[in-house]
C-alpha cells in the first residue's frame, strides 16, 4: 500500500465536508426546469382547465439536492462522516457544527428557516469569500475525532496545531485534510480561476493564523470544488471544477427526478459513491421484458450461452507471471478460437441446441492440441450421430428455435453435418485436429451416399456404413 493511501485512509479528506451555497439574489431567479402539477388522468370532462406547470428556483433546487446528499451519507455514516452548510451572501452564516447533536437534517432545516429570503437585488455585497473564509475558520476547528488523536499522539505539542507552510517545524503525525464543495453561478471560466486563486491566499493566510492559535487546527490537504450552476434555459453548461493539493477521488453528483432510477451509490475503499446511469435503467430493477423489437426476437437469441462464454473468459488478478509469459495474447488467443464460429441465434445453428449430442466435440475441437484420448472421445461423439442418423432418429424433434414444423429429417441432419464440418474445419491447427476432420468427412460422405443412393445399391451402402461403425467401435 502506497503511503498516499495509506495517508487517505487513516485521515480521509471526507471526515470534514463543508458546502458552501450561493445565496445571492441570482439564485431565486427560475431553474426553467417545468414540474407537471396535473395528474394523468384521462377521464377529465371536456371543461376541465388543466394545471399550469411549475419551475423551483436554483436555490431549492441547490438545497433540495445538497439536503439529499446530507441524508445518504448521514444514514450510511452516522458519526465519522461530518458535514456543515454555509450560506453566503452579504454574510456568511452556517446552518449547523460539528458537533454530533447538529449532524442530522432536522436542525438544518430548523436553522434555515431562521435564514430568511435572499438580500435585495440591489444589494452588490454578495461574495462567496465570505462563505469560503467562514468554511475555512470551520476547517481549522478539530472535531471530537481529531481532539481524541490529538490527545492520544505523544507528539502533539502544547499547541495542538503542525505547521502548513512556514511558522515552525511539524511534529505531530495528526493530519488535518478536509473537503469544500462550493456552489455558485459564476459567468465565464476566467471568474472561476480569481474565486479559487482568491481561496487559496485566504487559506494560507488561515493556516499562519491557526499556527500562532492554540484551538485551531491547520489545514494539510484541502479539496476544493466548484459547481457552476445555470438554469436550463441558459446557454452555459453546468460545470464542475477541482482544486486540491493532493490526489483524492470524488464523484459529483447531479440527480434528476422521475419514477426510473438514473443514478446509482456505490461504495469504494470506504467512500460513496453516486454513478450517473447512461440508460434510464438499472441493474437493480427488473430485465426488460421478453418481446418482439428491431434486433428480431428476443427469446430467439443464445442468451445463456453467451452467459457462459463471458464467465469462461473472465479475467482474474493472479499472482506473478513468470517472464516471457504473455498472458493477454493467450487469453485473446482462447477468446478468438471460442468465437471463430459461435451463432448468435438459436434458429441458425443444430449442433447448439443439443449439446449433449456433440459434447465433448464441442469444446474439444476449440482447443490448441487435441491429445490421443480427446480425439477418441470426438471420433465417439461422431460414430454416434451416424448411428442416430442410421436410425432415422429426428435430430431436434422439438426445435424452439423455429416456428412451424420445420425442416424434415433428412434436411436437419445435412444441415448438422454442414455445420459440424464447418466448425471443424475453422478449429483444423494440429495433427489430431486434421484426422477428426477427415473421420468427419469420411462418415459424412458416406451417409450422404446411403440417402441418395437408389433402391438396388441402398441394402449395400447401408452394410457397409454398418460394418465400418462396429469396426470403429
């Protein structure tokens, strides 16, 4: 394990997440997204007056989706996970603190009601420095996590704090490293690059400060996040950026609203993460249903035994290779001999959709020798087939691959033989691989010659093809 991982576990940036909101006048303006209010339902009379769709504002939909967030991580982490929201506008003012008892969505909202609407448009003192420095002075606040190592470090000077950039030599092994996520509107990139050149004086000007403090903890590792916020209409894209000083991972998040799961959490090395759907389905929900659509039939294709073939390639982390060995030319050297002929259908091939007349053929001929005993079991497998055949046996007497009866008796077992001798012939890489072929073709050759020979040759061709199968058995 890499000591920046090992950093990242022990003291994981995500202990301390502050969201820093935009509360500024821009933000009670219309996110242009339209909420249907009117239910679906048909059976309203012809004077019914339907209901005016509506649009929230960037500001609920800001708080909505941070307060969704708030409540995942804080189901799922319920104490070593904190997280505070900032509002900025003409002030800043914090909705709750680290302390436990405010980590829960009903004091926030409690608090925000005390908030009050956004300041008049008028008012040109809105910054979001005010929310960032106030996000700061939180960040160099220990929780009761940190006083407890810092404690328990018998490193830790009199003054709980290490140094970050000047004003003494660190040490205590105690690592302060946290998180900013800050959502605003801000018109082009270059207002974007002054918002985070501006942080980061303020945060080294913090860090001097809470070196000469003794309550204040100096930020190690700060991960800074921009969400740029526009309503639908606007032109400009909603835009993330990332300032950090160290490699961390973070997945933001966008949801969206409807009855279809768009997005999914899941759990990597200890943290959450939210991953956006690129269908409008998941594979927690049920498959699709079972029915006709433009790729033909669906109950048609080998689903199962595509199945199959993907768990017989799945690639594996081993232990270490020896030299020379290359793993990846032989694991795609197996991949392109199982597909060099694999229909996709069940409709279009005989020797797939009754195995256990052709196994081990199968699976033997795909491999890159065939040994004596191998060949054996093939030359079985065809001595077989020829005997059900001299039987007049029906090959697939039930196909559900086919509609109607099908084709007749005679015509399924060209079509086998074609197919088998087929595969064969794209498997032909050995010596052994060469004689089951020509054994394929020998016995081919003579049950096409016993079904269309006339009536005073066929009592012959049929001894002879018999006396050859008990000499072969």
């Amino acid at each position: 394990m890499s000591s920046s991982t090992l950093i990242h576990k022990l003291y994981p940036a995500n202990h301390k997440t502050v969201f820093v909101l935009d509360h500024s006048p821009y933000f009670g303006i219309s996110s242009d997204y339209p909420i249907e209010l009117d239910p679906a339902d048909k059976s309203r009379g012809p004077g019914f007056i339907p209901i005016a769709p509506i649009c929230k504002s960037l500001w609920t939909s800001t708080i909505e989706a941070v307060f969704e967030y708030c409540r995942i991580v804080w189901d799922i982490f319920p104490d070593r996970k904190l997280i505070r929201v900032i509002l900025s506008d003409v002030q800043a003012q914090s909705l709750n603190t680290w302390n436990q008892e405010e980590q829960n969505l009903v004091h926030c909202m409690y608090s925000l009601t005390s908030i009050g609407s956004h300041p008049p448009r008028q008012n040109a003192e809105c910054s979001m420095m005010y929310g960032l420095c106030s996000a700061l002075e939180a960040m160099c606040e220990p929780t009761s996590l940190q006083s407890e190592k810092l404690k328990q470090d018998p490193n830790t000077p009199s003054k709980h704090n290490t140094s970050v950039g000047g004003g003494g030599e660190s040490t205590s092994k105690i690592l302060n490293r946290c998180r900013i996520i800050c959502v605003t509107s801000c018109a082009d990139v270059g207002a974007v690059e002054k918002l985070k050149a501006t942080f980061h004086t303020e945060l080294q000007n913090m860090n001097k400060l809470a070196t000469e403090s003794e309550h204040l903890f100096p930020v190690h590792f700060c991960h800074l996040v921009i969400i740029n916020v526009f309503p639908c209409s606007a032109k400009h894209a909603t835009a993330l950026y990332n300032m950090q000083y160290q490699e961390t991972p973070f997945s933001p998040v966008l949801s969206t609203g409807g009855k279809v799961i768009s997005h999914i959490l899941t759990s990597h090395g200890g943290d959450i993460f939210m991953h956006t759907l690129s269908t409008g389905r998941s594979i927690l929900e049920d498959p699709p249903s079972i029915s006709e659509g433009y790729g033909g039939r669906v109950t048609d294709y080998r689903i199962t035994d595509f199945g199959i073939l993907m768990r017989s390639n799945k690639l594996m982390a081993g232990r270490r290779v020896p030299p020379g060995e290359k793993l990846n030319d032989k694991m795609k050297s197996k991949l392109e001999r199982q597909t060099l002929y694999w229909p996709l259908t069940i409709s279009s091939t005989y020797i797939y959709n009754n195995k256990q007349l052709f196994e081990p053929l199968l699976t033997l001929v795909q491999k890159e020798e065939i040994s004596d005993g191998a060949l054996i079991q093939c030359n079985q497998c065809i001595f077989n087939l020829v005997a059900l055949e001299a039987k007049h046996e029906p090959l697939l007497p039930n196909n559900s691959g086919t509609r109607g009866k099908g084709p007749k008796r005679d015509e399924q077992y060209r079509q086998m033989w074609n197919e088998l001798e087929h595969l064969v012939k794209l498997n032909n890489r050995s010596d052994n691989h060469a004689k089951l072929l020509q054994t394929l073709l020998d016995f081919k050759n003579k049950t096409h010659t016993a079904s269309s020979s006339n009536s005073s040759e066929d009592k012959h061709i049929k001894v002879d093809l018999n006396q050859a199968l008990r000499e072969l058995e």
